[in-house]
C-alpha cells in the first residue's frame, strides 16, 4: 500500500463555537459549519484537514491517510477487519476504507478527494548571514501578527497503550517506516516512542508523519501544520499570547526533524501545532535509535518535558 500524506484529523467536540474561534485565529480555514459538524482546511489546497462532531465529550476519533490510486484501496479493504465506506461525506469527497489501529482509533484510507485553490503566502524571508547577504537597501519585508497562513496538515502524535504492537500494526499495514525510535534507559529493546515516516522510495517525505508515545491515557497528544517559516511562528505566538489562549510549548526546535515547532492548547483540551523547517528523508535513510534520556525536548531551551505532555 502507498500512502502520499495525512488527509485529516477527526475529533469528538463538545463546544463546537469555542472550538471553531481557536481554530480562526489559530489560522485554519472554515470549510463547512453546520450545529453538528466543523469542517476545517489549510490554505494548502486541501478541502479537509480537520474534522469536528458535536459530542457529549471531548476525545479523539481518528485519523486518515489519502493513498496513491484506488487499487490501495482494494488492498486496504481486503484487510481484516476493514469496512468499505464507499463516497465519504465530507468537503472534497472521495471514497474510503476505515480500519482501527490496536488502540481502537479509527484509520481511513481515502482516494480521490478534490482539491481547493491554493492561498496566498508571505514573501519569503530574505536573511543576512555573515557569509551570504540576499537584502540590500531596505527593510526586512513587514508581516501581520494575526493567525498562521497553515499550508498543510503535516503529521499527528498518539499516545498508545503499547508502543510495540502498535509501531508493528501501522508499519506492517501503512508501510509507516521509523525515523527516529527511542527506548529506555539500558533497555535497547524496549522501545516506548517512534517517529515514523512514508515510505515513498527514493522520494524524500517529512522525518515523519505520525509519532507514536506509549502512554496509558491513550488519545492524540498532538496535530500539527505547516506554517511557511519561523518568522510566521514568532509572530502568530504574539498573536494567540494577545487572544490569551494557552501556550503548551514554543517556539523551540525539536533535536529529531529539526523542526520548529510551536504547541497551543485548544478549548476540547487537544494540542494544536505549528511547524516549520522539517528535515526530508528517503526509505533508504533507514532507522536511528536512541537512549531517550539522552534526547531533549528542546534545542533552544532547557526546560523539563514534563508540560508537553501534561
């Protein structure tokens, strides 16, 4: 099977109006609003990227995957357990298969869904370094400190009951490839936390597209989209600091992908993210393990992990 991206998030929401609020300024893009249903998009051209259902309480549905061409989804539908949606009732349609990963998360395969008209960005960041000089008389070009311009939803992280059955379920089922796997402390074997990539040949794809945390709470601990670049970052930070919503964690820069993130809690209690600068990898990069106390959270701080996964 052979996926090309993260389609969407779906989510279990009781306050679909709060929820909707953050969403805007957070920076993504209403796509339908009805009393029971939040259909969000980025500016990426994606019809879909985050799904919200009126519900008695706040949790985590599921997640999809938008795979190559319809015969991935035959071979998705002869897998256990699978049920053939058929046409799929949301923004830019196509058709999809649902399985459920060992957690009980409902994962869809989807094909054929439409695309939107790509939005606008920034103009790209011009930067003096003190070996190449791009900006000469004048000012950096001026930014709005308002919601992110969000380009994509780029990966999800999951906390899971056990690491290891659930690493072999997306890996043996999606192809998902481990970038970056961690362990305990002098146990190389017992591995508790992966950061798995698509396996897309000799083309390069982001270090990874869903990270998976053993944890007993089970649920997702993250969702994140592609802002255009820091800049952007810093100042939407600024922005939902002003809207007085709660900061989780950022700007700072993951050690592993490199990237620069930024983390946001949302009005249901989930975590929001921004991220740019994410490092590209083929399937022939292959697989890094770590000792994870020998990981940080952060290159740019020294502050403990412990809030980021409160």
């Amino acid at each position: 099977m052979r996926l090309k991206a993260i389609h969407h998030v779906t989510f279990a929401v009781r306050d679909l109006d709060r929820q909707q609020a953050f969403a805007e300024d957070f920076g993504l893009v209403v796509e339908e609003r009805t009393d029971q249903r939040l259909v969000l998009r980025t500016r990426g051209g994606d019809a879909c990227a985050y799904v919200a259902h009126k519900a008695d309480e706040d949790r985590f549905v599921g997640l999809a995957f938008e795979v190559e061409g319809a015969a991935d989804l035959d071979e998705a539908a002869a897998l256990p357990e699978a049920r053939d949606l058929g046409e799929i009732d949301l923004p830019g349609g196509g058709k999809a298969v649902a399985l459920s990963d060992p957690d009980g998360n409902e994962v869809l395969l989807v094909h054929g869904s439409e695309r939107r008209e790509v939005g606008e960005p920034y103009p790209e960041l011009q930067l003096n370094t003190p070996f190449r000089k791009e900006r000469f008389g004048r000012n950096q070009h001026q930014r709005d400190a308002g919601p992110a311009r969000l380009w994509r939803l780029g990966h999800a992280g999951l906390f899971v009951q056990n690491f290891n059955e659930s690493f072999a379920w997306y890996s043996q089922n999606l192809g998902l490839i481990g970038s970056d796997i961690y362990h305990i402390p002098g146990q190389p074997k017992a591995t508790i936390v992966g950061f798995c990539r698509l396996d897309r040949g000799d083309e390069y794809v982001d270090h990874h597209v869903l990270a998976l945390m053993q944890d007993e709470r089970g649920g997702c601990h993250h969702i994140s989209f592609e802002a255009q670049d820091f800049e952007a970052q810093h100042r939407t930070h600024r922005f939902l600091l002003r809207k007085e919503y709660e900061s989780i964690w950022g700007v700072g820069r993951h050690p592993h992908g490199s990237h620069v993130f930024d983390v946001w809690r949302s009005p249901d209690g989930a975590r929001f993210e921004t991220f740019s600068d994410t490092d590209l990898f083929r399937a022939a990069d292959g697989t890094n393990y770590h000792d994870i106390s020998t990981v940080m959270m952060d290159e740019w701080v020294d502050d403990s992990p412990e809030r980021y996964f409160a």
